[in-house]
C-alpha cells in the first residue's frame, strides 16, 4: 500500500504513519534529531514515540506539525476523540 504523503491527514496504520511522519517533519523543515536535541533527549526517544507513547514526545511532534498529539495518534486518546 502506497502512503499519501501529500495530505496533512496522518495514515490509520502505525506502519503507514511512521512514514508519514518522517516525510511531514522534513516538509516542515525539522527531523527526529532536530526536536531530540531541541527537547534535550536522544533521536532514539523521540524516534521511539512513533510506536510508543510519550506524552511529552507526542507534544513536541504535534506542535512541529501544527496539528494535536490525538490528530496524529487517535488510537492513544479515546476519550478525547
């Protein structure tokens, strides 16, 4: 399955989205080491938040980003949907 990287809307599939997720963080000029050295954590933290939940993490993704942690991870907040 090819994954739309043109849209802003993250993929269902955590496969899928690390992709995604990869590809938006470079359109939005930033990369996982970036915000590791900007969160003052390792790239393997911040790397680790795509299949693993890290409140902190999630944040500082979804901020870079533009969008909330529960637009790109709606799995991990149920309640907030």
């Amino acid at each position: 399955m090819l994954v739309d990287m043109t849209t802003s809307k993250p993929p269902h599939k955590a496969s899928n989205r690390a992709i995604w997720l990869k590809h938006q963080l470079e359109i939005h000029g930033t990369s996982y080491a970036k915000i590791a050295r900007e969160e003052g954590v390792t790239r393997q933290a911040a790397r680790k938040v795509v299949y693993s939940r890290s409140s902190r993490m999630e944040a500082a993704i979804a901020r870079r980003l533009g969008l909330m942690p529960k637009q790109i991870w709606p799995e991990r907040y149920p309640h907030d949907a």
